[in-house]
C-alpha cells in the first residue's frame, strides 16, 4: 500500500511540474511577442519620423531653391534673358541633407523620356485672358466650341459666343453658378469651363513634367489615358499662362510672347505666323543663337505677313519667369514640390503666385532619387 501511495505523489508531482512548465512557456511566449510587437512599433516609429524629418528638410530645401531663383533673376547678365543652363546649378544641388531641382523643359525636345532642369520663361506662353478665339483654337486638342466657352467665361459681358456658354449653361449645372466674366486667375480654373474635360487640359502629361513617364505610355493598363505611341502629347495646359501683362496692340489687348524661347507649338498659334512662320523661327534661332539679344532677329526669320505679325506679336524678352522646384530629404524621401512664379517688372523680383504640386506625384524621372543619394554634400 506504501509503494502504491508513493507512487500517486510521484505522478502528482511530475503533473504540477508539467503544467508549471506549459505556464512558463505561455506567459514566455506572451512576453516575446509582447516586445517584438512593441519593437516593430518603435522601428515604424522611428521610420515615420525619419520620413517627417526628411519632408520638413525637402520642404526647407524647397524656400532656398527659390531664394536661389531670385538671386538668378535679380543678377540677370542681360536683362529679361534667363540665364543658359550652363552658368548656375539646377541638378541634384544638395542643401545640407536634402536635394532640389528645377524641373523645365527641353527647348531641342532631345528626349521624351529624361527630365531637364532649368528655370521657365513664363512668356513663352500664351495668355489665357488675352488670347483671341483663332489663338485658342490653334492650340492642340483645342475645339471651336471650347475655345468660345473660353472667350465667354472671361469677357466682361453675358453675351453668348458661337458655341460658347454662358450663365443659362452654368445654372443648370449641379452645384449651379455663374460664368465668371472676369479673367483667369490660375490655369487650373480652366476645369471649371464649360466642355473642359481632362484630357483636354492635361493630355498625358498627368504630373506636368514635361517628359514621357512610363504610366504615360502604357495605354489603358494605368492613369492618364495615351495611346502608346512613345511620344509625349501635352495638354493645352503646357502652353498657357496667367502671368504675362496685356499691352494694346494693333488688333486690340495682346500679351508679347517670346520669340526666344517660346515651343513652336506656341509660335504655330499666333494669327498670320502659323506653322510655317514657326519652323522658320524655330530654325533661325538655332543657328543664330549669339543672334538673340535683340528684337531684330526674328525680322530676319520671317517674311511678309509673317513678319508683320511678328511685330505685334513677338518680343525677345520677359519679365516674368517661373521655378518648378522639386526636392527630396535625406535617403531621397520626403518628396516636395512647388511651382513659383516671378515678377520682375518692379524694382526686384517679387513672387506672384506659389503652388504646390506635391501631389501629381513624382516628376524627376527614374535616377534622380538614386542621383540625390550619391551627390557629395559638404561637412
């Protein structure tokens, strides 16, 4: 009987060590997963603030870039001539941790796919508030019927167009309103316009860069729509501005446009230039680029009624210019951008409109983030 009871306590006492143990083993796993669980926190913690740090150095970055825009704008070697390329930094330059560019566009459209950095001459445009109907309706993907809705949301009267709108066409939108009959104050309220849709107004340059992206050129598979051709087809948005004045002119209010450094898409559009008055242009001041810093130049480029358009219409210089900033913090994070727009009619520059452009996404291309990386940074 004495073996039988000591052998109960043996098997019970085994049992409480065993169920000891199983406990052990629960609270040890709950304790582990406990601080793996706290330290994954802490690391996206730490990633989250690796990434605020990186926004506010790109945000940072951003305002030095464009104190360097008006630093460049207000030492112009020839004035109402933007500065070549070739004579200040707007590629990956490095501001303590962060990177900026000033994303412009190719006047010799070398590529379509690789981004160009420069700043923008805000006159090689076309006034949307001056631009006659025959202006508007030569630009690319234009209509006849948008191009009056246009004419009519901006004129001072409630007289309707040919095919334009006017408040009738307005009010019975849901929510209703009125046609402005004021100018355009921003590009972007040209969505507002009766017929405007967004292939209209951007085409397939979705992030208004300028340069083919590979979302661009994918057909359907992703956003914007293209057709996949290879080539970039802009929207009307790439040729207009709001900032130029309007001066009178022979015909009635004329903004100038500038013959050195405007698209031949913009040059195409001016009445009596057209797109063999614009090669012409194109053509001549690539072969007479040291030909430039006069206005004479473009009377040798064209002929006829050309010329005499020419006149009314072309200057060879500005006083308005923008700087497309671009940037990023340290490890290439904390993507900012902004586009800002300079006045220089005054005494100094001054900043007449600043946006923010963060949101179209990334603008750079494909190497510039690694680029930024790379770039050597002072101690």
């Amino acid at each position: 009987m004495r073996i039988l009871s000591t052998q109960k306590l043996y098997l019970k006492s085994v049992a409480t060590r065993g169920g000891a143990l199983i406990i052990t083993l629960w609270v040890t796993f709950g304790l582990v997963s406990l601080a793996l669980y706290f330290g994954h926190s802490m690391s996206l913690e730490l990633q989250v603030s690796e990434n605020r740090m990186a926004s506010l150095a790109a945000d940072q970055a951003v305002q030095g870039a464009a104190r360097y825009a008006v630093h460049l704008l207000s030492n112009l070697q020839t004035p109402g001539v933007l500065p070549t390329v070739q004579s200040y930094v707007q590629d990956a330059v490095p501001v303590g941790d962060a990177t900026f560019w000033f994303v412009g566009r190719d006047p010799d459209q070398a590529s379509p796919t690789l981004p160009y950095f420069a700043l923008t001459d805000e006159s090689a445009k076309i006034n949307v508030n001056s631009a006659s109907q025959e202006m508007l309706e030569a630009l690319p993907r234009m209509t006849s019927s948008l191009a009056a809705a246009i004419i009519d949301w901006r004129d001072t009267n409630s007289d309707l167009s040919t095919g334009g709108a006017e408040d009738e066409t307005y009010l019975r939108r849901n929510p209703p309103h009125r046609a402005k009959n004021s100018n355009f104050e921003s590009l972007e309220e040209l969505r507002l316009v009766f017929g405007m849709d967004m292939d209209v107004l951007y085409g397939e340059d979705a992030n208004q860069n300028g340069i083919l992206d590979p979302n661009e050129n994918d057909g359907d598979t992703s956003l914007p729509s293209d057709n996949k051709d290879g080539k970039l087809d802009p929207g009307i948005i790439e040729y207009l501005t709001v900032a130029t004045p309007i001066v009178n002119g022979p015909g009635g209010p004329v903004s100038l446009i500038n013959a050195s450094t405007a698209s031949e898409a913009v040059l195409t559009c001016i009445p009596g230039i057209g797109k063999d008055g614009a090669s012409a242009l194109i053509a001549y001041r690539k072969g007479h680029t040291d030909q430039l810093a006069t206005p004479e130049w473009f009377t040798n480029a064209l002929t006829g009624a050309a010329l005499q358009a020419g006149r009314a219409y072309l200057t060879n210089a500005s006083a308005y210019f923008s700087a497309d900033i671009a940037a990023v913090g340290g490890h290439g994070r904390g993507y900012r951008r902004q586009r800002f727009i300079f006045d220089l009619s005054g005494s100094a520059p001054r900043i007449m409109s600043r946006q923010d452009l963060t949101a179209l996404g990334w603008a750079l291309g494909r190497d510039a983030r690694e680029t930024a990386m790379n770039v050597k940074r002072n101690p």
